[in-house]
C-alpha cells in the first residue's frame, strides 16, 4: 500500500488551478477514537509545516449552524479535512463547496466511496497536497427551488431528532436569485448526493407528479422520490435499485422508492434538465432530506425542483480513482459461478503494457506496478 500512495502522488494538478494552502479545516467524527487521534497527527504535522489549522465543530453552542458561519468561525480554510467516513466528508463537502475550498476525506469507514486517503498515509497525503503533487477532481452538486420556504414544524422535529444530534436549520433563500411567480423561490442549497422527498406516516405514501425537462414524466405514489448525482448513485439511490453512474459523469438519476405503479425504473437525465417534484391534493405530507439530513416539510400542493447547481465541489485525488475497483470491493462483487466454471477466473487487471497513442484520452488508472503513463 505504501509504494501505491507514493506512485499516486506523482500527477501533478493543471497549472492553473491554484491549491496553495495556508489554512486547513479539520471535521473530524468525534465518535471514533481513530478519527480523534488522527486530527492529532494532523494537528502536529500543520504545525510542522507553519498552516493554520482550526476544528470546525458544527456542534458548538448546542445547536447547528449554516456553512457559511462554520466557515468564517473556521477562518475561511483553503482545505478542508475529513476525518471518519461518508458521513462525515459529506459535513466537509458542504461547508467546502460554500467557500470553493477544497476538500481531502481521510477513510475511516467501511463502506463508503467518497473518502481518499487511507488513515495511515494521511502525513504522505498532507505532503502531497503542500508541494501541488495531487489532483483536484470536480463533481457535481445538486441544487433546488421551492414553491415556498422549507420549514420544519416543532412536533415533527422533535421526532425526527429522537436518538440524533441537532438538525440543520431550514435552508435559507438566496438573494441572488430571481424569486417569484411560476419559478418559486431559490434556496441555499448544497446536495453531493441527493435530495429526496419520503412519507412522513408510514400509512400515507408520497403522492407526486415528476417533471423532467419541464414536462409530465408521471404521477407518482411511493415511499420516496429521490434526485441522486452520480457521486450520490451508490447511496439511498443504489439502495433503491437505481444504477450506478460514475462520479466522473454528469447527470441527475431520479428514482423512486416502492412505487406503486408497473414503471419502477430510475431516469437518468442530462445535468441541464431540472427534475421536479409537485405533490398532489390527496398525498400524505412529506419529509425533504437534504444528504440525509431533515431539512423541510412539504403539504399537498407544494412543489421542488432540483437541478445542478452552479458550484462543483474540489475534492482532492492522489491521483486516478479507481471508482470500479473500489465498487468492487465494498459492495463485494463476486463472479458467477457459471462464468469461471469450466475455465480461469479472469483477471482483474486484463492489459498491463503502455497504451497506443489513439487511446492516450481515455481515463484508464495503471494497474499495480505497471508502468506509469506519461502525461
């Protein structure tokens, strides 16, 4: 594993990009003692090497607070670090995407797909990123309109928060948008994974109609209707029996949760054709998630639409990600017998040599030990 990080970090990021840093955010899952000592050792090496290093604690005060105050409390950092799992880069990535700052997860997981670094390479790692010997991939974020502000009754935050630390407030309107009329309103919202509407009581469904590209795709009634990025396919998407898009792509996978209907397939739409959600006059209320996070209440007659968002999160890379391997392994992928019955196994690896020329462009990560490729 060692030898494969140092190979990693010899891509160098485009020299446009700038990624100096100076200051450096620590989000760190206080519940794991692995995490707690990490954010130690990233503590010391900040120190080492003269950065400002500042824990944000999105818990401080007893109560959540916007990412644009964790930020500013934080020092507006120019990386942002992430110790524990999916969870935990996901608190990261909203507060990094606020500010364009990038974001690095050290993995102290099990299943997740989001976070980089092993946790003990995380000194290699923090060397990569101060000498610009990284990449910075750009993903997609989802944003969303609404025919009104989300707001979360008292009752049903009491609820909901049973057995949970405390929730985000209600998402806050932009004020840099138009606002009105037939487009609703434009809410501060930052979605890595997704945004999704679920039943509130367990015996009144959602009832919707979808909209993709501005027109009726169907009326809905399910457990949940859910707008997934590619990043987010292998979350509450995949669970849903959604595909699996890679994070390199750009698109919006709309799938529904137990419809009750023949059509259960999800809808994989361009990333310019919004996905709306309008929930109809008999429809039990419904619940607006926000990456897993509570954030709304919507009643029959009110609508969302979800689209890209403008911002894309900065996540560093030691370099190609190996997303299918990696798919592989955590989702425990196992070959079918029939298939490698009655011959060898094939490998995982199936061309080790250099590539020809009219494949250069094709995103390909090296096999273990191959020769590296020339940029």
């Amino acid at each position: 594993m060692a030898s494969g990080i140092a190979r990693r970090v010899g891509t160098r990021i485009d020299s446009e990009t700038d990624v100096t840093v100076r200051r450096i955010g620590l989000v760190v899952h206080g519940g794991r003692p692995e995490a707690v000592a990490a954010a130690r050792a990233v503590r010391a090496w900040c120190e080492e090497q003269d950065v400002h290093c500042t824990d944000i604690d999105v818990w401080r005060d007893g109560g959540r607070h916007s990412a644009r105050e964790e930020v500013d409390a934080a020092g507006d950092p120019d990386l942002i670090v992430t110790l524990g799992g999916d969870g935990t880069f996901l608190r990261g990535a909203r507060l990094a995407a606020v500010h364009d700052a990038l974001v690095l997860g050290v993995d102290l997981g099990r299943v997740g797909f989001l976070t980089e670094v092993p946790v003990a390479f995380v000194h290699s790692a923090l060397d990569a990123v101060l000498s610009q010997q990284l990449d910075v991939e750009s993903r997609m974020l989802l944003t969303m309109r609404a025919s009104r502000r989300l707001e979360v009754p008292a009752g049903i935050e009491e609820l909901m928060r049973y057995g949970r630390r405390p929730m985000l407030p209600p998402p806050r309107v932009r004020t840099d948008c138009e606002s009105g009329g037939e487009w609703g309103i434009a809410l501060n919202v930052t979605a890595l994974n997704d945004i999704v509407v679920e039943k509130l009581a367990r015996d009144r469904q959602v009832s919707a109609g979808v909209y993709i590209a501005g027109r009726l795709l169907a009326s809905y009634s399910a457990d949940a209707l859910l707008v997934a990025t590619p990043t987010g396919s292998t979350a509450y998407s995949f669970a849903a029996g959604g595909p699996v898009v890679s994070p390199r792509a750009d698109a919006l996978v709309f799938t529904a949760v137990a419809p009750h209907m023949v059509f259960d397939r999800s809808v994989v739409a361009a990333p310019d054709e919004p996905i709306a959600l309008r929930m109809l006059e008999h429809s039990g209320q419904a619940v607006v998630s926000i990456d897993g996070q509570l954030r709304g209440v919507l009643d029959p007659g009110d609508w969302i639409g979800v689209y890209a968002s403008p911002r894309r999160l900065r996540a560093v890379r030691l370099g190609p990600m190996d997303f299918y391997g990696r798919l592989r392994e955590r989702m425990k992928l196992s070959d079918a017998p029939a298939a490698v019955a009655d011959g060898t196994p094939p490998p995982l690896w199936p061309v080790t040599s250099p590539r020809p020329g009219d494949l250069a462009h094709l995103a390909l990560p090296p096999a273990p030990d191959a020769p590296q490729q020339t940029p």
